[in-house]
C-alpha cells in the first residue's frame, strides 16, 4: 500500500479511535471542503467531528485506490447506523487539501446475497488503467447519461456480472430486472453528466450528478474491469439538498477541470 493510501486509511480510522496524529495530514490553510454538511475549512471539519457520538464511530475501509494526486476510499461507517461511503481526498505537496464524498444508509444484502461493500478487493492490472478508465466513461456516458440502452450487453459479460447494489441482483438479467421494478414503483434514476472519473488497474470510479426519484442526487459508482467488460459494480446515491441547507458553497462537485 502506497503512501498516501495509507495516510487515508489512518486518517479515517481516526474518527473511530480518535487518534490526534493522522488529522495532521490535512493542510490547515487550504482545506476546501465539499461536504454540504460541514463548513468549509479545518474548522468546519473539527466542528462536523465534534458531533459524532463519543466511543460508537466505527470505521472499517476495504477499497483504497490512487489515481495521481487523488485517494478515493471505501469504506462501511457505523455514525448513528450503517452507512456506506465513498471518500476522495485530493493531496497537495504531501498534504490533503480538498474532499468529496458520497454517504448511503446501508442496505442488502441484495437479493444475490451480495452486500453493499463485499467481492474482489486486489488492484491488478495497472498497465490498464488508463484503458479501463476509457472503456467506464464510455458505458457511463452512452448507457446512463444518454440511455443507449442497446449498447448495454455490449459492456458485460453476461450473468457473470456481480451487482452489490442493494435493490438489484446479478447479471444482466437481475440489472433489467431491478430497473423494471423501479420504473414500476414510480422510481426514477437520470444521469446527468459525469464529473470526474478516477481509476486504478482493473477498479474505476465514475462522480455523475443527475437525478433519484426525482430530487438532485450524486452518484458514485465503483467498476471492476475483467478482460475488457464490467465484470463487477459498487454505488452510493446521495442526495443533494437545496442551496439554503448548504454549509458551505463549493457545491457537491467542482472537481479541477470538470
């Protein structure tokens, strides 16, 4: 585990152990955060801690990927109940300076019996990356964003696909499946746009803003690439909340270059 990998895995552990010496990691002067819960800067960040319950935080990480200056983590909470959450975390001369992250109550396991943080954890392939991250923006962009939905099979191998969404089951068959249940309750999902996108080896990780049951959400979906098809999926879905219930105005996005 890299460096840096492992100064995010401390860091969040932190919140369970309260461990003073990993919050060092962040850059005091140029903490910008993109929680809409918390204020900006380190002391919004002391302040969203000082409120979780003394002794009951629990932390447990099972993905860390490195794509350049970024770490994006992943990680099962319990902060009053599960939650599930993707953190990235944005380094600059050896300091974290900026933070996004998206938080789901947890749910499943699915009807495959998969939950919502289990299945394959190694990073291989890292000559690929770069290739897989293509391949993941494309199926992301035609599929989700612009409902090619005939291009769909093309990303997969088949019912070997594994689903850890709660609502949905493997293979393709069981993603038809859990989106005709959906579209049958009235649910809506609407991908918008993609915001940024971050890979290592054979996991990509795609940031997109679109819609979830008709309020603004973001979502966070965690690929795995095998022999260039999607062979494995992971996601939180988070709403957006209005403007005027914002802790600070950097928005849920703003990625450099997005």
């Amino acid at each position: 585990m890299s460096d840096r990998k492992r100064q995010v895995v401390d860091f969040l552990k932190a919140f369970e152990t309260g461990a003073p010496e990993p919050l060092g990691i962040i850059d005091a002067d140029n903490y910008t955060q993109h929680n809409l819960s918390a204020a900006d800067g380190l002391a919004g960040f002391r302040e969203l801690t000082s409120q979780m319950p003394a002794g009951s935080v629990k932390v447990n990480t099972i993905r860390v990927l490195q794509d350049g200056d970024y770490v994006v983590a992943h990680s099962e909470f319990e902060i009053f109940g599960p939650i599930t959450g993707f953190d990235i975390f944005r380094f600059s001369k050896g300091k974290i300076v900026e933070h996004w992250d998206n938080l789901q109550k947890s749910g499943g396991p699915n009807p495959s019996g998969n939950t919502m943080t289990d299945g394959s954890t190694a990073v291989t392939n890292l000559n690929q990356t770069a290739e897989n991250k293509a391949l993941v923006r494309r199926f992301v962009e035609e599929v989700l964003v612009n409902q090619r939905m005939e291009r769909l099979a093309g990303y997969f191998d088949g019912d070997r696909y594994i689903q850890h969404n709660p609502q949905i089951a493997n293979g393709l068959s069981g993603l038809a499946a859990g989106l005709d249940a959906m579209r049958r309750a009235g649910i809506t999902m609407k991908y918008d746009r993609i915001h940024a996108v971050f890979g290592e080896g054979n996991f990509v990780l795609v940031v997109s803003e679109g819609e979830f049951a008709r309020k603004p959400a973001s979502f966070y979906d965690l690929f795995r690439v095998e022999n260039g098809k999607i062979s494995e999926h992971w996601d939180t879905i988070e709403a957006i909340p209005p403007r005027s219930e914002w802790r600070n105005q950097n928005g849920k996005f703003g990625f450099p270059g997005s």
